[in-house]
C-alpha cells in the first residue's frame, strides 16, 4: 500500500480510500453482506481512509459502515460530511450552527462511534454565513466529536474566505480523467496551504470501470439511469448526456488500448492517472464486493511516465471528452450529494 501525509493532519491515509456512496442506494442494488466483505478485505489490504456522508441516503451509507467496520473503527480513518439533503432547507442545503451541531450527533451515533476523523462540510451554503459554519465546525473539533474538519466542493473564493476563519485540514473534490477542473485554481491553492486532498469520482461514476456500451441500461433507482438530465448538473450532463455519452465511450475504447500496453485494466489505469496528481492525498473508488478491491489495488506500486500522460490526454483532445473548468456548478442548485 501506498500512504501519503494528508496536509499539516497527522493522518497518513492510504493512496486508495473507499468510497461509500454506492452503498446508500443510490447506485441500484448492493448486497450488504457483499460490501462488509469488501470493507474487510480493504482493511487487510492496507486502505485505511473510508469517506461517507449524512447524505449517503440520509444515514443508509454511515450506519453501514458502521456495522462493517466494526472493532476495527479506530485503525481506520472515517471521514463523513453534512450540509445537505434537507428538504426544509433551500436547495437543500444547511450548514447552519443549529444543523452542524444536530447532524454531528446523528453521524456519531450512525456510525457506532465517540468521534470521525475528517468532518467536512459537503458543498457551500450560501445561506449561512461562513463564519458561523467555520465557528460550529471548530467547536466541534473542541469538543472532541472530530479531529479534523474541511469543506467540499467550495470555489477558490470561498476556500479562501473560509480559511481566514479558521484553517481547513482536508478538502474533497471530483477529480478524474474526464474531469480536470481542479487543476487551474483548485489544487495549487491546497499545495501551497499544505491541504489535504480527497478525490472523489475516480472512476468519473463508472465511465472509467470500461463496462459501459452504447445500450447502457441503468436501474430504476441509480441517478445514472437520467444520463445525466439532472436539471442543470453540468457535469453528469457532460459525462452521461446524450450528446456527449457516445464520444465518452469511444475515448474509454481508446484508453483500454493504452492500459493493455500496460498490462492493466482501465480502471487501474484510471486510479493511478486520479492518484499521480501531486496534489491528491487519497483517490476515493467505491467497492462492492472483495474482488472489487483486489483488482483495483492493481492501481498501486507502478507510475504513469510523461509519455503515458501525453497519450492520454491526446485521447481525451481527439474526442474532446475532458470537462475544464468552466464546468463549475452554480451555488444556487441544487446539490448532489457526491
């Protein structure tokens, strides 16, 4: 296994993290029993950093890590999120003193623990100012119920408003190789602050896994089953939307060409591609079942050269598939809760 420092934290998380969104139903069906056994294996395979959120069916994903992690809560890091998914609250979102302090209490107690790692606030609230969000999120810390706190999803301007305030630990943001939109501001504000970076959509929601054909034909209840016609959501719209979907896939035809020569899967090469970028701390990918973590540790122990990245990004210039950063989400929408 592969571990970097995260930030100034004196967390050293594992190069992959396991994501648990998948868990919460949002991605059609998933064996429970399936994604203990996966939780099990990545603890023995050395991945120690584990990422859900109050979000994640509002409670389903921590309290199914929870009983997954078990005894093994504290060799772990968890890190969860709040802030949104509150049909009270516009646009679903509240990063309110009163919520932070309520939504603290429901993750400890979701996830069968005095304390979570990380405590990140899931996408900016323009609601409420940040000054009583980054005060609720230090008293939290006070308190002993985190160790260390950040935000998701915010833009460099309110990074920076934010850290005036009280210095952000860790941060987390989509980064893959369909999505680079973190590379102009993002990640070099988080290097020169020494913050800690956690990748999310490492396999830009299952572009990057190579399975997906032209006939895709997601379940009822997996949000990819709208290609990507969620409102305005230019992102999903981008990977999933009908105008874009079939040159995404002649790119990732293009891409299982390039990690052959490598002798690797796409989504190995997918994750060392998420995990090469200097910045990033630990590449989020969602397991579930064992195997899964097996073949996605086939990620580590080997780099991408120069020549490698410039192939790469010739694929991605030829179908004009990369989304950069004017791809931004308007504050004023409704938030997923990637």
């Amino acid at each position: 296994m592969e571990y970097r420092q995260f930030g100034q934290t004196d967390l050293r998380v594992s190069a992959l993290g396991f994501g648990c969104w998948e868990i919460a139903g949002t991605y059609g069906s998933i064996d429970e029993t399936q994604f203990a056994r996966a939780v099990r294996r990545a603890i023995d395979q050395g991945i120690n950093c584990f990422d859900t959120a109050e979000a994640y069916g509002m409670g389903v994903s921590e309290q199914a890590l929870g009983r997954a992690l078990g005894s093994s809560r504290n060799d772990v890091c968890v890190v969860t999120k709040v802030g949104v998914g509150y049909p009270d609250a516009p646009n679903r979102r509240d990063s309110s003193r009163r919520r932070l302090m309520a939504s603290i209490e429901t993750s400890l107690s979701n996830l069968g623990t005095d304390h979570v790692d990380v405590y990140l606030v899931h996408w900016p609230d323009i609601n409420t100012p940040f000054e009583e969000t980054m005060r609720a999120l230090d008293d939290i810390v006070r308190q002993g119920k985190a160790r260390y706190i950040g935000v998701s999803n915010f833009r460099l301007s309110q990074l920076e408003a934010c850290m005036r305030l009280r210095r952000i630990d860790v941060v987390q943001y989509g980064w893959n190789m369909f999505d680079r939109r973190m590379r102009a501001e993002i990640f070099p504000w988080c290097r020169a602050n020494a913050v800690g970076v956690m990748a999310y959509g490492s396999l830009a929601y299952g572009m990057l896994a190579g399975t997906f054909h032209a006939g895709m034909n997601f379940d009822e209840n997996d949000w990819r089953a709208n290609r990507g016609t969620l409102g305005s959501l230019n992102l999903f719209r981008t990977l999933f939307g009908p105008d874009h979907f079939p040159r995404n896939l002649a790119a990732v035809e293009d891409l299982k060409a390039i990690a052959a020569r490598h002798g690797r899967t796409l989504p190995q090469l997918a994750l060392r591609w998420t995990i090469s970028n200097p910045a990033i701390g630990t590449g989020l990918v969602g397991f579930r079942r064992p195997e899964e973590v097996d073949e996605n540790l086939g990620a580590l122990g080997w780099q991408l050269t120069a020549a490698d990245m410039a192939e790469i990004d010739a694929v991605f210039a030829r179908h004009n598939a990369v989304i950069e950063p004017d791809g931004w989400l308007e504050d004023d929408q409704p938030a997923i809760p990637a």
